[in-house]
C-alpha cells in the first residue's frame, strides 16, 4: 500500500491508498499536483514505523517541498531480493495510472537496501510503458537500475551491499564501509547511518555534504583527489555529475562537515 503523508513536521497526518485507487491521490487536497513526489521505499528488516524512517518523514514534511509517499506491506516478509520483480510490477500497477494525470519526471524514488533494487525496478517498468522518473536514490542498495533521468547512491556499509559505483554518481561515507560515527562494530548501525545522513541533507535548505570525486578512499585520505571535483551528497546533489565521491562526516549530529577535503587529523 501506498501511505501519504502531509500537514507538518510537527502534526504529520497520513492517508492510506491501494495499488487500485492509487491514482486517485491527485484528487487529495494536500496532493500538490504540479508539486514533486517523493517515493520512499524501505528495506529488509525494517517496518514504516522504525524510527530512523519516522525522521525521514519527518524530514521531508520540514523541507515542504514534496508530496511524501511511503511504500507499507501488510506483509514484511516479501521484502527480498527474490520477491523484487513480483512487488515492483505491483508497484508500477498502481503508479502507471496516476500518469495521464501527473508528470513521470516529478517522481523522486528512493530506496534503501533492497528497496532500491524494488523502487528502481519499477521505474524500469515505468520506463518501459514511456514514463521516466526524475531520479532514483539507492541507500546502500544491494542492486539498482538506472532507468531515471539521474540516480545516485550512498554507501555506508559494505557488508550488506556492493562497494561498485551502481548510480550515474555513487557516494562513499567515511569510505563506505563499517564503522560508521557512533556504530563501533554494529553493521547495521552502520548501515542505518545512510538513513542519517540522507534524512539531514533534506532537512537543509541548501547543498550540504561536500565530496570530492575520487578512484578510492586511499587517495581521498591521502590528498591526491583535492583537486578534483567537488559535489554534495544528498538531496540537493548536483545532477550533472559522474563517478565516485568520497566524504567525512562529523563524529556526531549534525553529521556534514562544511570541508570536503580529508580531516588531517
């Protein structure tokens, strides 16, 4: 089912849609029909009520910037990799008729885990019926298509998703792996912290998150890559952009740092 969320951060509301009446939200007096979509879909193991996804919600309802819609199952266990091809078809059926009323290129999906292999999934099966979505984003993304006019991914965890570049711009937080600001050895706190990062990006009203494209972490740390290009990793992420990018985050909230060069320390 598809859970829309409106009001503000502070008094969200939600309205419930099937795959079969989907297309109706653009009746919903909060539905901004010229306005931009965003498409969350979460991972396995994770619920819509967790916590760090509540803040995504919530973050986005601060920005004020977007219809916010959040993909929910009344069963969990169909969140595989194996199930992908069946929940995304599903997912394109009650996406593809709300398509003679609202533009393809207004949709943001964004995924995390093996929710950016669904969502991206069904913007391929989108694409194949003349749709394109504006953008897919992968949060640790164990597998992505790129059938969007961008997409991007973020890496905080190496462990439960590929270290390759999967998007036309892929980012590397503090090198992509495990551990993560706060996380010690807990690969899933690491992997979470993508969730973290990505929630503060929308919050902010302008590009945070400074990178630096770069072949690897080692030449990153070792200043070889400082003058190369410089990109912001999340939200506001620039779309005319290629390759892998390498970023430090604070070692606490707020979690960007101002500098894209390495911490000499």
């Amino acid at each position: 089912m598809f859970e829309f969320f409106y009001g503000t951060a502070h008094n969200p509301i939600m309205e419930i849609y099937t795959v079969d009446n989907f297309a109706s939200i653009v009746n919903h007096q909060a539905f901004r029909n010229t306005g931009r979509s965003v498409i969350f879909h979460f991972g396995e193991g994770e619920t819509a009520r967790d916590q760090l996804i509540a803040e995504l919600i919530t973050s986005y309802l601060y920005n004020g910037n977007y219809n916010v819609i959040v993909i929910d199952y009344h069963d969990l266990t169909l969140i595989t990799d194996a199930k992908s091809e069946e929940l995304a078809e599903a997912l394109s059926r009650g996406i593809l008729p709300i398509l003679s009323q609202y533009d393809a290129d207004n949709f943001h999906f964004v995924g995390n885990g093996v929710g950016a292999n669904i969502i991206s999934q069904t913007a391929e099966l989108i694409s194949n019926e003349g749709g394109v979505v504006s953008r897919i984003t992968g949060l640790n993304p164990t597998r992505l298509s790129r059938f969007a006019y961008f997409t991007d991914t973020i890496h905080t965890e190496e462990t439960f998703t590929s270290t390759e570049t999967m998007g036309v711009a892929s980012y590397f937080v503090n090198g992509g792996v495990h551990s993560q600001p706060g996380c010690g050895n807990q690969m899933m706190c690491s992997r979470e912290f993508a969730l973290r990062v990505f929630s503060e990006s929308v919050r902010s009203r302008t590009p945070i998150f400074p990178s630096l494209q770069c072949n690897s972490y080692e030449n990153y740390l070792s200043g070889s890559c400082n003058d190369n290009q410089i990109a912001n990793m999340g939200l506001l992420t620039q779309t005319n952009i290629f390759g892998r990018f390498y970023l430090q985050t604070n070692t606490r909230d707020p979690w960007t740092r101002q500098d894209p060069f390495p911490n000499p320390n």
